[in-house]
C-alpha cells in the first residue's frame, strides 16, 4: 500500500482497509458542520416581527441586512423590460437555450391522470394537481444567479401554478435585484417579482403582507404563497426550516457540495478545475474526490494549488478546499469508493472512472450524476437540462431534486356505484367494529336499509 501522509491544498482521509459500514462512513467522511446553517435565534424574531407588523418589517429587515431603504419592494414591469432591452445578447442566447432544455426535460415529467378499475362499479382516479401560489426564491450576496430563475420558474409553469413571485435580493445602487435575474424573469414571463432578500423574503412568502394606505410611500401588498422554493444562504435555509408549518418547501439546503469519483485513469486537471468550481460559490462549500490512485489524489492536489492561486476567487476557493468539508479520500476499490459515494449522498456526483455509465447505475444516493469526463456539473449549472436546485448536506439519501413534482399535489377521486358499495360493505362495517369506530360502518349500512316502514 503506498503511503499518502499528507496534501498540500486540500486534507487527506485514508479509508484503505477500513470497513466501510454506513456508522463508520458517516463519522469520517468530510462534511460542514451543522452548527454553520443553523442561525436559528437571528431568524425566528425576524419571522415573528414580520408576522406580526408585515410590510414594515420587511421594511426594516432590508434596511438593516441589505442597507437599502425604500417604499416600495415590487419590481416595476418597465424595469423588467428594460431589463432584457440592456442584456448582454450572448447571455440572452444561453438563458434561453436554458429555458427551452429545462422546458423540455420538465414536460416530460409531468404525470397525467389515472384511472384503475378495482371491481366492476368501482374506480380510483390518480390527479396531479398544481399549486395555487407559489414563491420561488433568487439569492444574490457572492454571485449572481439568472439560471436560478430558470431552475425554478420552469419547472412551476410546466406543473400548471398558476400564480408565480420571484424574490431577489435588492442591489444597494438601484434598490432592485440584479438585471440579469430581472432579465430571466421577463424572458419566462414571470411579472410578479419583488426586491427582497434573505431570511425576510420567505417570512414575506409564508406570511404575506398588505399596506393598502401606503404607510412606506407606495400601497402594495404580497400575498401568501403555498410552496416556497429555491437555494440560499443559511439564513434563508433556516427561515425556511421554520416557515414549513405553514407553507411547503423544496428542501432546507446548506452550501453546495461536489463529490467525484475518479479512477487512476483520470484527467487530474479535469478534476481539480470541477473541484474548484463549485469551491468557489461559498467558502463553506465542500469539494470531495473519492479515488484508489494515491498518484492521481497528488496530482489533483498540485493543480487544486496551481489553478486555485490563479481564480478569480481565490482567497474563498482556497478557503473552502481547506475547511473540515472538503477533501480526498483515498479507497482500496472503485466498489469501495462507490460505497462512500453512497454514504456521502451527495448533492453533485461526478464520475470520471472506467464504465462510468454502468456505475452511474450503482449510485443510489445524489442529487445529480454527472457520467464521464465531459460531463462536468457546471453543465448542470446551467444548460444541461436537469435541475440545479438539489439535496445537500446527505439528504440526496432522501430527498429530491427540483422537477415539476414539487409544485404538484397527489389527489385522488374516489367512485363506487351502489353495487359496488354494497359487494365490501361488510368489510367496512368488520373494520369499523374492530378499531371501536361504528359510526363509519353505519354510515354504509343505512344506504342498504330497508326504509319503506319508516314514517
């Protein structure tokens, strides 16, 4: 075995001849600690005062985190079109083949209606049904994100919702998010989109405001939205954690995070610079290579140090690549790396291994799998067609990524004629007497009664 004692830029974990068991794998494997997404005594006053005083809240929340004050939150419809008039023609062109990937894979994913006939007179009708209202949330703070509108505007207009806002952060020269994130809500056709940003955004899509007088300058009102969706800073993720009892929501999501999978015939380069560009969203974001190449993870580690110097964001690279969530691990096996791929389910999974797309099928646990060198998850970022908005933290274990599911609610019709009724009537009524509940049998048997002598 060869010995790896330590990296340059990035830690090294050694689990050759480790038993990989689920206990053992999540107690070594490299993660951010929780403590860091859980500013929970900063945001529940916050969701309380905004429940409480509404607008004027928000009001105050904005002037205070964003240092922007202002009478009105509501993004006016010239500023929008204005917004697309003033937009780099090459960012339209790739916000709009984004659009139409996004759109594409999106139809295609929604269910259309069921009928099962379980006996003769008897059905269960399956529906799909759209929210009513939905608030999907833009985060602005260390990058601009217009493919997040797209990521999740798309997939709420193909579901059928009928009522979409979009919540962005205020820009302190202008007041209004950034123009791009203005430009793709015009290009999709979404006119509903407010200056707010952070934690207050979702307290202002949970709980809604109204100021019909005007009190801040300008009379607007938000109303109350059923679904909550979109990525943010530990802040908006705790909000959303707290606001759930009142609306749904996506998911409560942490900081980005990469896991590759890498064999000894790997591009070191390739995987550094994949590494890399997620490292450089969040100084918290966690960047992971799995490979059973010692040569390949210090081939990785000399360009995390070459191409990481050279970023535009270097000082947050470096900073994320050296925090408890990033590092290499080193396996005895692909079999034994995808084991910990699965541990760590992850929020974006590369594979840059022999056979890549025959283990792409052995990866049960990640929001998104990238299959092969020229696969990248920046791809995802953007234009690939999947969603960008994905499980973080080890809930790809359980949860989901973004789709037109997650603005869409299982609702059955349930029809039985009385032949049909009266064929299981007796077991309801046995069911009934044996959970002490008689009245639900009753409510069976009164329609076969015979009430001819009655009255």
């Amino acid at each position: 075995m060869d010995v790896v004692d330590t990296l340059e830029n990035i830690s090294l974990i050694d689990l050759r001849g480790t038993a990989l068991d689920r206990r053992t794998l999540r107690s070594r494997l490299p993660r951010a600690s929780a403590e860091q997404n859980a500013p929970l005594e900063a945001v529940r006053p916050l969701l309380d005062d905004i429940r409480d005083r509404g607008r004027a809240a928000v009001a105050d929340a904005t002037a205070r985190f964003d240092g922007v004050k202002t009478g009105t939150f509501r993004v006016p419809a010239t500023a929008l079109a204005e917004s697309v008039e003033n937009l780099d023609p090459a960012v339209r062109a790739g916000l709009e083949e984004a659009i139409r990937r996004v759109r594409t894979v999106s139809a295609a994913e929604v269910p259309s209606p069921r009928t099962t006939t379980v006996a003769d007179g008897a059905s269960i009708t399956t529906r799909h049904l759209p929210a009513d209202r939905v608030g999907l949330y833009v985060p602005g703070g260390l990058a601009v994100y217009p493919s997040s509108v797209v990521m999740n505007a798309v997939p709420a207009q193909e579901a059928g919702v009928r009522s979409i806002a979009i919540s962005s952060p205020p820009q302190r020269d202008t007041g209004l998010p950034h123009p791009t994130v203005l430009a793709a809500a015009h290009l999709l056709g979404v006119g509903e989109v407010w200056a707010i940003g952070g934690a207050q955004a979702i307290g202002a899509f949970a709980f809604g405001f109204s100021d019909e007088d005007g009190e801040l300058g300008t009379a607007e009102s938000m109303e109350p939205v059923d679904i909550i969706t979109g990525p943010g800073n530990a802040y908006v993720a705790t909000a959303k954690a707290l606001v759930r009892e009142h609306v749904g929501i996506d998911a409560v999501a942490g900081p980005t995070e990469i896991i590759v999978l890498a064999d000894s015939a790997a591009d070191p380069e390739y995987v550094a610079a994949d590494l890399i560009s997620q490292a450089e969203h969040d100084p918290l974001a966690a960047a992971v290579l799995v490979t059973d190449s010692p040569s390949l993870a210090h081939a990785v580690d000399a360009h995390l140090g070459t191409r990481s110097a050279a970023a535009e964001h270097a000082e947050r690279i470096a900073t994320s690549l050296a925090g408890p969530q990033s590092g290499i691990v080193l396996v005895d096996s692909v079999d034994a790396g995808i084991a910990v791929v699965n541990a760590y389910a992850g929020e974006h999974v590369e594979l840059h291994v022999a056979d890549a797309r025959d283990v792409a099928g052995r990866i049960v646990n990640g929001g998104a799998v990238f299959v092969g060198p020229h696969t990248p998850v920046a791809l995802g970022d953007y234009i690939a067609g999947s969603n960008h908005v994905l499980p973080t933290m080890g809930t790809a274990a359980f949860g989901d990524c973004l789709s037109v599911h997650a603005f869409l609610r299982v609702s059955q019709v349930v029809e039985y004629t009385r032949d049909a009724l009266a064929e299981v009537a007796d077991h309801i009524s046995s069911l009934a007497t044996a959970e002490r509940l008689p009245a639900h049998g009753e409510s069976v048997s009164v329609r076969f009664a015979d009430r001819s002598q009655e009255g």
